[in-house]
C-alpha cells in the first residue's frame, strides 16, 4: 500500500489554490452582474431624462402684433363676429389670414357690428410669427378677400397693445332718406313722411354727456353697465338725406339704433319734444320703443 505525505504548508497551499479556483468564476459572474445592473439603472436614468426633457416646452416663437383698418358692406354678412352655420365678417377674414399665413390666425375686432350693418373703420388685431412688409401685405390681402371688404391700412404695433380695451370714443353715424330712392335702401332708412330735424336737434340735446342709458339698450346686451359719456350728436341734412353723428366713449348694444328711433318718432310729430328726455329718465327699455333698421348704421371712426 502507497501511501502520500503531505506537508501542512502544502496542504494550506493546494487548499489556498483549490478555493481561488472556485472563487474565480463566482466573482466573475458577480462582477458580470453588477456591469448588467449598472448599465440597466444608466438606461434607466437616460429614459427618465429623456421624457422629462419631452415633457418641457420649446419656446414659442416671437410673435409680432398687426393692427388692421377695416371697411364693409355689411348687406349680405350675419355681423361682423364669428358665428357657426353663418356668414360673417370675422369668419371671411379669419379664412383669408390662415390661407395667407398657411395657419390659424386667431383675430381680435374692437366694435361688433350687427348683421347688414356697414363700417368704414372697423379696427381687428393679430399675431402672427412672421414679419411682413406691410402695404404689400395689405394689397396681396385684399385681392383674397371679396369685394365687399377691404383692408384701408395695416400696421405694426406694439405687443402690449389692445385694439378693444384701449378705445376712447368711437364714432357711428346713422343715414336716413326721405326720397324714396331704391340705390339707397341698403344703406339707409327710407322713412315715408316729412322729418322736423330741428325738433330732432332739440330732442337730442339732453342725451349729450354722462348719462345712465339702460333705456337705449336691447334685453339681449350682455353688460350691466349702462353709464355710456356721448361726446357729441350731431344731425345734418342734405339732398334728401338726414344723417345722425353719434361719438361716444362706448355703446350699449342697439343703443344708437334704439336712440335714432326715438328721434325719427320726434321728428314725424308720433311724439312730443320732451320725448327722448323721458326716455332717458325711465332707467329701462319699455316695450314700445323699437329699433331703427340695421341697414342704416355705419361704423365711421375709433380713435385710440
């Protein structure tokens, strides 16, 4: 029988030797691991970056503010706002802008006008990214839009400006013909029976300065504030034609057309002289005291 000495040193040895061959692979694997875990937390942190970076807005665009001038026949328009299923002004407008633009443009008017009434100055704003040359701008425009309005001016204002909330006085004048003319019928109120405009001058007068006007406002006026300031009301006649100048700080709905009824009613003899200041007294609208027709009214000036 052989039998193998082994020395204890040897032993320690082969045994040292033994374990690290074991280790190797295990540490191997480990090491392996931790590389596979640390690459899966780095992808991780990456897509967790990536959608907070997606979730963060690019900066907009610097946008510049045009200020438009705007003149209308209102004949064959539902008004100047915007409105579903109908015909209007904004709506003409709105359209040609995108097509110009190649995107929405989003529009802002200072004055809404009824459907069939006219204006020669209609103020609307927009913003746009992109810098024109105006009076170019303005002319390519118009051979968009149809004849029946047009852009008198175009110009660039300042981004904090406000085409509504920063009108002083606005002006709307009102047109009358005695003479039953049938080139005037769109832009006019044909009243068949002679007129006293003096009689209207006076009725008028009470109705210049600060006053509360609940009573020259239609029930469908969506503001509870009635205190309108009027400049100035001016009635002229000529050739046949009378025409009512009405220049106030703002306008209740249907208050100039309201107002011009009670002074036709005045001028035809229908009411006394102290009429329109009864009116105005009453603090409300009575149920007998109607409109004058649409087609008379022009927006004419807004000053800023």
């Amino acid at each position: 029988m052989i039998q193998l000495k082994v020395k204890p040193s040897d032993l320690r040895k082969s045994d040292i030797f033994v374990s690290a061959l074991m280790i190797a692979p295990i540490e191997k694997r480990r090491g392996c691991q931790m590389g596979i875990a640390q690459k899966r937390r780095q992808r991780a942190l990456e897509e967790k970056r990536a959608v907070r970076k997606s979730k963060i807005k690019a900066p907009e665009p610097e946008l510049t503010k045009y200020l438009i001038t705007l003149a209308y026949d209102g004949t064959r328009y539902g008004g100047y706002a915007k409105q579903k299923h109908k015909n209007t002004v904004q709506n003409i407008l709105e359209t040609t802008l995108k097509k110009y633009f190649g995107e929405d443009v989003k529009t802002i008017e200072s004055s809404r006008t009824d459907a069939k009434v006219h204006a020669l100055s209609q103020k609307v704003m927009f913003e746009v990214a992109t810098q024109v040359v105006v009076e170019k701008t303005r002319l390519q425009l118009n051979e968009l839009l149809p004849k029946d309005i047009m852009i008198t001016d175009l110009e660039q204002v300042p981004r904090e400006f406000h085409c509504r909330y920063e009108v002083t006085n606005k002006t709307y004048e009102y047109t009358i013909h005695t003479n039953n003319d049938p080139r005037c019928l769109n832009y006019s109120w044909f009243v068949d029976c002679p007129l006293d405009v003096q009689k209207m001058i006076e009725a008028s007068k009470c109705l210049i300065g600060k006053h509360d006007f609940s009573t020259f406002k239609s029930a469908k006026a969506t503001t509870n504030m009635s205190i309108r300031t009027i400049y100035f009301l001016h009635i002229n006649e000529e050739n046949g034609k009378i025409f009512i100048q009405i220049n106030a700080d703002g306008f209740l709905y249907n208050m100039v057309r309201l107002i011009v009824k009670a002074l036709i009613d005045v001028g035809s003899g229908r009411q006394n002289a102290t009429y329109v200041e009864e009116l105005l007294n009453l603090k409300s609208k009575p149920d007998n005291l109607e409109s004058a027709p649409a087609q008379g009214l022009c927006l004419m000036e807004i000053h800023y």
